[in-house]
C-alpha cells in the first residue's frame, strides 16, 4: 500500500512538470493591463485655467466644489501655489495631496 502511494505522489509531482514545460510554448502570452500611475497618461489640469466640467474630473471634486475653486480664482488673481488650493472652502490639505499628480499651475 505505501509502495502504491510512493509510486502515485512520483508520477503526480512529474506529471506537473510535464504540464508547466508543455504550457511555456503557449501561442500567446499574457499581458498584464495593470499600469503604474507613471505609464498611464493623465491629463494634467491647469487649476488657472480650467474649465469647471475639467474640474469635476479631479478625485472628490463635485460641482460646488469646482465653482469654489473658480470663484476664488477669479477673485484672486490665479492660484500662485497648490497651498492656496487647500484654502478654498471645502478643498482642504487631502484633497489637494490625492489629485497632485494631476494638477498644474
């Protein structure tokens, strides 16, 4: 009986190298879709100049949101940093850190 059960764990563990080898030679092979931030092309956004539908696309930012940031970069002569963005009423610090990648001045 042990003899059976030496002999079927022998011919299992290399009847699964037989199987990797035989799947290396595959017609294809796969291709990962996962992107590192840095290989995805993003859209930058100038917060000087966008528009407020550009706006709505950074992370968290909903319509009154967008409007704020235009109001006060209307009654202030531009953003001159990306800290004057976390003053503007319901922006904040967090906000302004998750959507750097994406933001121009």
């Amino acid at each position: 009986m042990k003899r059976t059960l030496t002999i079927g764990a022998i011919v299992l563990l290399f009847s699964g190298t037989v199987f990797a080898a035989s799947n290396s030679n595959f017609p294809f092979e796969y291709q990962s879709t996962h992107k590192r931030p840095a290989e995805v092309n993003i859209k930058q956004i100038n917060i000087n100049s966008a528009l407020h539908s550009d706006l709505m696309n950074l992370h968290g930012i909903d319509s009154q949101k967008a409007h704020a940031i235009i109001r006060f970069r209307e009654s202030n002569n531009g953003f001159q940093s990306f800290a004057e963005l976390a003053t503007v009423e319901g922006i904040g610090g967090k906000l302004v850190e998750i959507n750097t990648y994406q933001l121009s001045l």
